[in-house]
C-alpha cells in the first residue's frame, strides 16, 4: 500500500467547502456511561475524516450515530443540511444516502455476491434488476472481487468479504460512507485489500468517517484525524500536524503507545 500523502485536485476546494454532516453538541448516554459528551463536528463534502482513540472512547458510537444506528439524547445531527430523522421512511430514506461498511461485514450469507450487492438499488432505490446488475459487476470489478459475483459470503475469505460490502454500500450512491473497523476483523494479511480500496475512494473524493486503529491509513488518506477520549473531541488536526506535533498530553500518550509497536 502506498503511504504517499493524498493530493486533491485543486478544482475540488470549491465542494470541500460545503459542509455535508454536522454534529453540534450531541450527547449519548448508555445508562450511567456517557459515551459522546458534547460532539462538535463538521464534514465537508469530499472529506476523508479518520477517527480514531483508545477502545472504549466513543468513536464507533459517534460513527453509527450519523446514520441513527445508535439514537443521541441531545443535540443535532444534519446530513446535507437536512436533520436525522427519527424513524419510518425519511430515515429509510436517509441511510439509501449514508454508506456504512461494518466490522463485521453484514452480508446475507443465503444470497449470492451480486444478489447482495444489487438488493438496495432494486429494492429502495427503484433500479431495475438488468441496471443493478450491470453496476454491482463494475463494482464489484473496482474493488477487485469481480470473478466472485457468483459464490456465496462463506465461500469469500474476510478481506474479500469486506471488499462485497464496500460495493454493497457504493451501490446505493452514497452521498458519504461511513466505516466503523472495518479491518479489525480481518487476518493480517488482508488488511491491506480493503484499505487500497478505501484509499482508491479517498482519492476519488468520496466523502468518508473512517474509525479505524490502522494509522497508516490515518496518516496517509485522512484530510483530518479526529482523536477522541472518553467520550470526548480531544484534538482534531491535519495528519502530520496530528502525528508529528500532537498538541493535548492525552494524544501523546495514546500514540506513544500505539506507534511503537
């Protein structure tokens, strides 16, 4: 994988400059554990935000939250200047527009590869099955897994699982995608699979909120790292501000640990 910086094409400032997700002061409480405390947060359409912090900090509820996987107590979230609604079909409507690729893949294990992928677009989008079809081989094509279409999830090993996935979302046209882990489940050795296809959209200036622990990818394909503890937006930074000049003693620490091994 190439840890070369991402470079966006200057023509694209003029729609990194709209904002596509805001929180603004949004709180979660599982019982007595506040787990986001006061989120403020931007995304711009065409930026690859890297989420990341120590086990335990919020990042994955932060990041189901944009989608109303997880319900907020407090605060707003808009996606498009619209606000998260709370249920039925504006909400069906809404997550059509906001990809979300899990940790644990989520694929239909009864269904093919294609049929996975081309379910959304014919079911809540309206395309026809030939249309569907024809799209989800280009995508699943794109993320390398094209001469699978045919077999079934258990017949995928993870990596090329989690690449099915990632076309499942890109099928719906996605107006950003969301990642929660989603290499953490994955051997080793197929870690770097799936993250060339996420650098491969980054670089196609898909809007992306990637938590994750790989910081390769943190410091080579994010606009911006956002790091969290408890519960908290500690410090936000360009990569290597983040990585070579952390400012809060808390960031220091996390990545003193994690980066030396």
């Amino acid at each position: 994988m190439s840890d070369a910086p991402l470079t966006k094409d200057p023509a694209d400032a003029a729609s990194l400059a709209e904002d596509l997700v805001v929180l603004d002061s949004v709180n979660k409480h599982f019982g007595a554990l506040h787990v986001l405390q006061d989120i403020n947060l931007t995304i711009k359409r065409g930026e690859v935000v890297v989420v990341i912090g120590p086990s335990g900090s919020g990042k994955s509820t932060l990041c189901r939250s944009i989608n109303r996987l997880e319900t907020i107590d407090d605060g707003t979230i808009t996606i498009d200047e619209k606000p998260l609604p709370e249920e039925g079909r504006e909400l069906a409507r809404l997550r059509a527009d906001v990809g979300m690729v899990f940790q644990s893949f989520n694929l239909f294990a009864h269904k093919t590869v294609l049929q996975n992928v081309t379910l959304g677009p014919i079911k809540v989008r309206g395309v026809s099955k030939e249309d569907a079809e024809a799209k989800a081989r280009t995508l699943l094509d794109r993320v390398g897994v094209g001469n699978q279409a045919d077999k079934y999830p258990a017949q995928l090993s993870g990596g090329q699982q989690q690449r099915v996935a990632i076309a499942r979302a890109l099928a719906m046209e996605p107006k950003v995608m969301l990642f929660d882990e989603p290499t953490s489940a994955l051997d080793p050795e197929m870690i770097n699979e799936v993250l060339e296809v996420m650098q491969q959209l980054a670089r196609e200036g898909m809007t992306m909120v990637v938590v994750t622990h790989e910081m390769g990818f943190a410091r080579s394909a994010a606009n911006r790292v956002v790091f969290m503890a408890d519960g908290r937006i500690v410090e936000e930074a360009e990569p290597h501000q983040f990585f070579d000049n952390p400012r809060s003693d808390r960031a220091k620490d996390f990545l003193s640990k994690i980066l030396q091994h």
